[in-house]
C-alpha cells in the first residue's frame, strides 16, 4: 500500500504527459489568439459537429481563396507580372523591334516606371507576348523554369516561399476538416497550376482563374492545345461568382479574399443557405510586409472594408492577428 501511495503520483504524472502527448495539435498556431482566430475555429467546430444547428454536410463544405494578397504576397507588383517581364527579356533576341516600342523597350531596360506608365493596354501587349504562340506544356515548363531562379526584389525567397504561413495552415485546417479548398483568383489559371497544388496542397482541378482563349491543333502528329493572343476570361470583381457557378456548381460557404476584387465573392457566399463565413485580409503590417488599402492600385480595398465592417464579416488585422506572416 506504501509503495502504491510513493508510485501514485508518478503514475499519473506519466498518464497526463501521455494524454497531452496524444491530443491533436492546437489549430492555427501561427494566428494570435484574438476574436479572429476564435470566430475561425468556432466556425469550423459547429460546421462538422452533426448535432449542432449550423452543420454542413461534407458534400456542401466548399471553400474558395483568392490568392494575390491572400495566400501569397502582391507587392510591389503582382507576381504573375515579373514572370512576364523575365519572358519579354528572354524572347527579347527574336524581337529586335521591341527595343523602340513600348512598353517592351522599357522591360529590357529595366524601368517598371515607364511599363506602369504604359497602362493596362502595355500590360497587356507584355502579357500577351510573354504567355501566348506556345503550347500549354511549353507555357508551364516556362513558369517552373522560371520558379526555380526567380526571387522576389525585397525578400530575396523564392516565390514559392513569399506565402502566408497563418493562410496555409487555414487552408490545411479546412482540409483536414473535409472541406473541399479551392483557389478563385483573378491571376493567370495556368500560371497558378503550375505551382499552386505543391505550395498548397490543392489540385489543379480546384484552380480557377483568368485564362486566354486555346486551340486545339495536331503538329507533328501530336494532339497539342496551343495559347492564343485573346483574353477568355478575366477572373475579377463580378466574374467570380459566375466562375464558380460555372465551375463548381454550389455556393461557398467559406470564402478569402483581401480586395475589392473579392468583393462580389464574399457577398455571394455570405448568401449562402448554411452558415457561412467572410474572411477579409487587411494589410495592416508595414513591418513584416506591407500596409495598404484603398490608395493602393495593387490589392485596391476600398468598397469591401467598409462593408465587412458593417456586415459584422471577419477582417484579419495581419498586424494583430499573425503571430508570423511568412514560414521561418
């Protein structure tokens, strides 16, 4: 009997270290706990728990991220753009007239002033030249060519790396909770899949975005869809809900955005039958990234805040609520 009383707490020291040992892993653990992440959880736990009112079925537990300024960072200028300038540069040899016309002659010269100066009608002569005349594999050996040596200006990480941690471990919560993620952004669809389903666990299936028209052709006897000089779809603002109808054919009951180009998303999805969600990412931390909104032309957000305020939506305070911002 002593030696019971001596071993006892000993016994239970080692059956509660082996009980914390086993218990999952605490959600989110790169978001301060703040309402925000506590709003995150609590609507996740009463979406998959099948006695509580607002539970969703797996079936309907669809969840869409915009993903320039939301999963991955956009400044100083979105990343899809440095792509295509490296592609103007490299095709630069086989088109001597672009030395003299712009905005190619300000691309081989460096000066993203003078391409800004060109607007969106020179933005989108570089995007034509740079992700159009090839096939769709050439076009995606092109963007993990250049993935591979390509580093953000101020960082110096890769691309790849320039994600948000606190963002990949909601989209990887989600996932582990059956919710099927997908990725609606107004970014290139197949500059997107060339990269996205390694950095974010989601397949290329679940990627939707802007795209140009294609054209099936058969060269050299080999069946090959070749990219054309014409936009398709420009994946913005009111285009993404008719994106998703188009493509998955439910309404979301979660959605991420940070601009006024997520907007029409955000509210579409708070139209939903379930009890839903609306995360807003607001860029408030000029230390660890940057701080903007509704003065800047990159992640524009203007419109949306004042109404996720108003609408009672969530807005993540990157600076309050990240405990980090990208992976160490």
């Amino acid at each position: 009997m002593n030696l019971l009383r001596y071993f006892l707490p000993v016994l239970l020291l080692l059956i509660s270290h082996l009980s914390f040992a086993n218990s999952p892993p605490e959600p989110l653990p790169s978001w301060n706990d703040t309402a925000t992440k506590q709003q995150i959880i609590k609507f996740v736990q009463h979406s998959t728990d099948s006695q509580s009112d607002t539970f969703i079925p797996v079936a309907d537990r669809i969840a869409t991220f915009d993903n320039d300024g939301t999963l991955w960072a956009e400044k100083p200028v979105y990343f899809q753009l440095y792509f295509a300038l490296a592609q103007i540069k490299e095709k630069a040899a086989q088109h001597p007239e672009w030395k003299t016309q712009e905005p190619f002659a300000s691309v081989l010269k460096g000066d993203l002033e003078g391409v800004k100066k060109s607007g969106m009608e020179g933005l989108l002569k570089i995007v034509m030249a740079s992700h159009t005349g090839m096939s769709s594999e050439q076009f995606d050996a092109s963007v993990n060519a250049w993935l591979k040596t390509a580093r953000h200006p101020d960082s110096q990480r890769p691309f790849t790396e320039m994600v948000y941690q606190p963002m990949l471990e909601l989209l990887h919560y989600l996932q582990q909770n059956d919710f099927k993620t997908y990725i609606v952004s107004g970014g290139g669809v197949d500059f997107m899949r060339a990269w996205a389903p390694e950095v974010y666990g989601i397949p290329k299936e679940q990627i939707l975005g802007s795209s140009v028209k294609t054209e099936y052709k058969v060269i050299d006897g080999k069946p090959t869809i070749m990219r054309l000089s014409e936009i398709n779809v420009n994946n913005d603002k009111a285009q993404k809900p008719l994106t998703i109808q188009t493509y998955i054919g439910k309404k979301p009951v979660f959605a991420a955005g940070n601009s006024d180009g997520d907007l029409e998303m955000l509210q579409w999805t708070k139209t939903s039958p379930y009890s839903s969600m609306a995360l807003l990412i607001h860029h408030t931390d000029d230390k660890r990234e940057w701080a903007y909104d509704k003065d800047s032309a990159i992640g524009h957000l203007e419109k949306a805040l004042p109404l996720a305020q108003k609408d009672n939506w969530n807005v993540v305070d990157m600076k309050q609520d990240w405990k980090q911002v990208f992976a160490d």
